[in-house]
C-alpha cells in the first residue's frame, strides 16, 4: 500500500480556484482501479494552505494515476498558480490498523 500526505502552499486568493479545479482531480481519481482515498482539503485555519492525502493499492497504480487524462487536465488548470509542495510518499506493508 502507498500512502501520500502532502501540503501545498499558495496565495490565499488563489485557493478557491486551484481547490475547482481539484475537483475533476478527485472525481476522475476516485474512479481509478488500485485508488483507496484521494482528497484535497482546505485548511480551516490557514486560507492559503491545501491539504493531500492518497492510499494506493501498489505504486503501478500510482504510476498510472500520473498519466491519467485528468491529471493533465488539472497540471493545466493551475500551471499559473505558484504552489509551494510538500509531499511525502510512505510503503506501508501490512493491512492498517483502525482506532
């Protein structure tokens, strides 16, 4: 399993438009074959902050998901937004454990 939790940083009069664009982003992902979770979330406290969490089954299907139409369509839609990422990829072996 791989899981990826990120933030990114940008202008706070940019976020409402780079979180429209998200949306395609999410929809066409959540249909993705191997995809367990993808989100991006606004910060309730910070308006120029975007979180990203993603679960994978394996990283083919993360490698595919990079390809994937939508995701081009939304590295267009926000190529002019200044984003500030950072983003961690985790291996996780094993079933997770809930709390």
């Amino acid at each position: 399993m791989i899981v990826i939790a990120g933030t990114m940083k940008m202008d706070p009069a940019s976020r409402d438009e780079f979180l429209d664009a998200a949306k395609g982003a999410m929809e066409g992902t959540r249909a993705e074959e191997g995809n367990e979770e993808y989100v991006f979330s606004a910060d309730v406290v910070d308006p120029g902050l975007v979180r990203l969490f993603e679960i994978w089954d394996d990283a083919g299907r993360l490698r595919g998901h990079m390809r994937a139409d939508h995701m081009r369509a939304f590295g267009a839609a926000i190529k002019h937004i200044e984003v500030d990422r950072s983003i961690a990829i985790y291996n996780i072996d094993g079933e997770p454990t809930f709390l």
